[in-house]
C-alpha cells in the first residue's frame, strides 16, 4: 500500500501464515489493515484458482512496524 504512515510488514500467499501473523499482532494489540489481491487473469476460469494464487498484505504504522517485524519473524519461524 502507498502511504506515508504505514508500512508493509508481511507479504504472503499462505492463508496458514496469514492467520498466524493475524493472531500475534491481536495478541500484542497492534492495529493493522490486510489487503487481499488475486492473481488470477481475466481469461483464467475461477473454477480452476488454487490457493497460491491470491497474495495478501499486512499493513501496520510506521511507529508499529520495527515491532510487528519481530514478531511476525519470531511466529514464523516457530515452523522451520
């Protein structure tokens, strides 16, 4: 997103890592807007879209950021 007071901490294909990144900035009260963007074409038939294809956006305050970056880092990389 183009904005002067927020920036984007998380840009993801994962609905797993969505929800997870959601739930920790919920825990430590950080407010946040997600963006959700398909990828599909005009000529794609939507009947054969796979999960992979839509893209999604955390967007935080700048004064937020530096923190909901830490912890966004420390709940996913629990998984690896």
């Amino acid at each position: 997103m183009f904005s002067f007071k927020k920036e984007d901490v998380w840009i993801g294909y994962s609905l797993k890592d969505l929800s997870k990144v959601i739930r920790v900035l919920l825990d430590n009260n950080i407010e946040y807007t997600n963006n959700k963007v398909s990828t599909l074409r005009n000529d794609e038939n939507t009947n054969l879209r796979r999960y992979d294809e839509t893209q999604y956006t955390i967007t935080v305050s700048k004064r937020n950021a530096k923190e909901a970056k830490y912890l966004i880092n420390n709940v996913l990389s629990k998984d690896v």
